[in-house]
C-alpha cells in the first residue's frame, strides 16, 4: 500500500479552531424513544405509520436500543484521550442527526461555552447525499435555530482512502479470517458491505467508488484475492432500483459456486449499531447457517487506535495545514464540498420506503 502525503487543495491556510464535534445519525435508546426516533428520521418522506412499526420491531429485537449513541461516547473518550497525548487539546462535543443530543441543542450549549468556530467529525467515510451533503444540510439548520450567536462548523472531509481507515479495517478483517476453521481460512471468501442507496443517488456521488477502493485497499492490505463489494440495509419500493447485490442474496450465490466460508466485512460502517446487528448477524447469519457456511462478521472499527490516530490527523490538516493523508488511486477528497457534489434527492413519496441512509456510523 502506497501513501502519498498531499498538500491540501482548496484550504490556503490552517484555520484556528475552539472545538470539536462529533456529529452521528443517532438512535433509540430505549423502548419509549423507538417511534419518535423513527418520525424524526422519516420526517418529510411520506411515510406510512404502519411501515415505521414494522421498521420498530427491528429496534424492540434489541430492547429498543441502539448501541450507536454509546459507541460515538466510546470514540469521544478514545479521541479525547488522543488529543490529550498528541493535540491539538481541544473539547469535543456531541450531536446527531435524528435523536438526543440533537444538534441544534448541542449548537446551544457550544455558543453558551463560547465556542466560536468548530470542526466537525461526521461518522461516515464515503460521499453521498445522506452520508455527507445532508449533515451540511443539519449544520446550517440547526446554526439557523440557535441564532447569531451559534459557532460557525467546518466539516472535515471523507476519509474513504486515508491510511489509518484502510490499517483499521484490514486488522478487523484478519481477526475475522483468524476465527476461520484452518483448513477454510485458505480458500474463504471476503464481502465487504456497505448501506444501499438507490441508483438515482449512486451516479450523483462517487459513493459506489469510494466503496470499491476502499475495499481494495483492505483487501490488498490482508493479501485477499477473493473479494466482492456488496450491499445491505435496501429500502424502498420492489421497483426503485438501488445498489445490488445484496449480502443475503450474494451469499446464496457464494454457495452455489461451492465457497464454504466467508467473511462479512462492514466497510460502509463505523460501528457495530443496529443495522449490522440486524441485517448481518441476524439475517445474513441466519443465511450462512441455512447454507451450511462458515460465516465470520469482521468488526466495524470502532475505537482501533489506527482509526482514532486518522480522526486525530484530519483534524490537524484542518487546524494546522498537516499534510493530506491518501492511499491508492484515488484522490483524497476536497476539504470543502463543492456546491454541486452529492446533490439532495427529488422528494416524491415512496410509501414502501423505510427509514435509513447510507453509512450512517
């Protein structure tokens, strides 16, 4: 794996900082939040009532819980003890998207502390609309909410090819092979994973891509010559055509070309919340078990010190003019979103559709 150490290309100079946000989808965190947690998701989407109880017994399979919220305070702890060590010491704050702490309320408390200017750290690697534009989208929201007083937000860039995201997976992945029986871990199969996005989405942004060097790289890292980049998570209507294949259905593929063992990479992801326990280690596990397969579900990186190390070095490109760190063939992406990239979806309706996004962390 090739590194390139780039000067940044659209920030002339660093840009002083008095704090740092980490800004998430969020999720329930108990029986009572499930419905209006799912509300505040398909807020504006046209969504029928009885769709979101469906999507619901997905959480109460859990307890109503997702453990997205304390896996984001688990990286905080992790970031800030980082930061402590190495710099910049700067105070981190936490806000989602769709559950507590909101954003707009988090913006509250950050003016009240007398934070004027932030940088924010989204939990999600790739470019999409959901995954990217649409926290742009929230910022200026919630900034409008609070008042002239809210600290302006710099988002840092997606990180799809940065080093330490490429290092964190690979070692995820080969503690996943390790779990292999011996005498399968040789011929075992590696898909990597990713949220669906409909396709309208897909050619808009370099989502698709991005997901498909990312898995190079990690494969290229761990020596795999067996690999696939595929789906999880689809909503909407049987007629919307979105990313495929699907996990699921890839593994019935697998089957029938006599693969035995298989490794389920979460690459679109950065925790291990409710949509990997779900639709990975319940149905697609459930899949592999009918099929006779040997499955391993590799783990999102999480808190891997080579990931908190990456979250480290983006702030610093941003704060201190550090280099840009990028592997592989693509470009790293630009430290400011241009006004056309990953544009907003056409709202129509679809009242299949369920609640979701892409890489939502």
């Amino acid at each position: 794996m090739t590194q390139q150490d780039q000067p940044p290309r659209d920030l002339p100079q660093a840009t002083p900082y008095d704090a740092i946000l980490l800004l998430s989808f969020g999720g329930p965190e108990g029986v009572e939040d499930v419905m209006p947690f799912l509300e505040n998701v398909a807020r504006g989407r046209n969504i029928p009532r009885a769709r979101l109880e469906e999507v619901a017994e997905h959480y109460y399979h859990f307890g109503g819980v997702s453990p997205i919220n304390q896996q984001n305070r688990a990286l905080i702890a992790a970031l800030e003890q980082e930061l402590q060590e190495h710099g910049p010491r700067l105070p981190i704050y936490f806000g989602n998207r769709n559950w507590h702490p909101l954003l707009p309320d988090t913006l509250a408390r950050m003016a009240q502390d007398g934070v004027r200017r932030a940088l924010a750290f989204v939990t999600s690697a790739f470019s999409s609309y959901s995954s990217c534009r649409q926290y742009l989208e929230d910022i200026q929201r919630a900034r409008a909410e609070v008042g002239p007083h809210a600290p302006q937000v710099d988002k840092i860039r997606p990180f799809f090819n940065h080093p330490g995201f490429i290092q964190a997976n690979a070692a995820m992945v080969q503690d996943a092979l390790a779990q292999l029986p011996p005498e399968k871990r040789a011929e075992a199969h590696i898909a990597f994973t990713a949220h669906s996005i409909p396709l309208s989405l897909a050619r808009t942004s370099a989502y698709e891509a991005q997901l498909q060097e990312s898995a190079r790289l990690v494969a290229q890292e761990v020596g795999a010559e067996r690999w696939s980049l595929v789906y999880q998570s689809r909503s909407g209507p049987p007629h919307q055509p979105w990313l495929e294949p699907d996990i699921c259905d890839h593994l019935e593929a697998l089957h029938g070309q006599g693969i035995q063992a298989v490794v389920v990479a979460p690459i679109g992801f950065l925790s291990d919340h409710l949509e990997v326990l779900f639709d990975l280690d319940t149905e697609a596990q459930g899949v592999a078990e009918r099929l006779g397969m040997a499955m391993v579900r590799a783990a999102t990186v999480g808190t891997h010190p080579a990931f908190v190390r990456m979250v480290r070095e983006l702030i610093r490109e941003r704060a201190e003019g550090a280099p840009v760190q990028a592997v592989g063939r693509m470009a790293p992406c630009p430290h400011v979103c241009p006004p056309d990239c990953c544009p907003a979806p056409v709202r129509r309706g679809h009242p299949g559709a369920r609640p979701g996004e892409p890489a939502r962390g």
